[in-house]
C-alpha cells in the first residue's frame, strides 16, 4: 500500500531517521514500510518540557531509531510510571493503558496518538490545578 504524504515549503519530516526538509510544495509517495514522522508530529528535546511531552519525546526517539528503541523502554517507562500517578480521570489512565499495550508490542507511532492525548489530559490537569490555586 502506498502512503502519499504532501509538504508546505519548508516543511520537515523524518524518514529513517533522517531529517528532510521540503523545498517548494513537495508531494512523496512511500511505497515499502519505513519509519515517517511529519513536522507536527516532531518534538525537539527543549520541548519536552512536561511530563506527558517527555513521554512523547522518548516514545518518538524510539520510533525512529527502532535498533536503539530498547534504549529508550526504561525511559518510557520511568515516564509514564509518574504520569500515571499525576492523572487522576479514568479516561486519562485507560489512555495510558492503551499507550502502554502499544509500546508493548513495538507499536510506538500509534502509541505516539496516545501520548498526544495524555498530552491533552495534562494540559487540562495543569490548567484546573492552576485555577483551583488561584
């Protein structure tokens, strides 16, 4: 199966783990099994400045370094051991269990779809902790 993937000027991606950058509108079709991370799917280490967005920067790391990604699962796992810990709804903790089954089986660019909602889960988190203190 074929995955077609358009880029905006300027654009990034990561593809095996090498860092393109489109010039112009630039459409790829990728036609064998590769590792693919669009620019709003990359996280730079100096983002990663919460619980949930480290998550999802070690998650990432193992994904496209998949020789290296058990390098990266004590990471994982120190992560959302605290996460889990921090979020309190059950829709938050079933996410991380969704996540943590993903990571599980190597499965770590649909586990990346979980992090971002555990991101989501912690914004709210931080957002209600941050009015209650006020």
């Amino acid at each position: 199966m074929t995955l077609r993937i358009s880029l905006r000027n300027g654009e990034q991606m990561i593809v095996n783990g090498a860092l393109l950058r489109a010039v112009g509108r630039t459409e790829l079709y990728i036609e064998n099994t590769v590792t693919v991370l669009r620019g709003r799917e990359v996280m730079a280490p100096e983002d990663a400045t919460t619980p949930a967005r480290r998550l999802y920067h070690a998650c990432m790391l193992a994904y496209i370094d998949p020789a290296g990604a058990a390098a990266h699962h004590d990471e994982i796992i120190g992560y959302l051991e605290g996460l889990i810990g921090a979020l309190e709804s059950h829709e938050a903790k079933a996410a991380c269990a969704a996540f943590a089954q993903k990571v599980a089986i190597g499965d770590f660019y649909r586990a990346l779809a979980d992090c971002r909602t555990l991101i989501t889960y912690e914004t709210v988190a931080f957002a209600r902790a941050e009015c209650d203190a006020a």
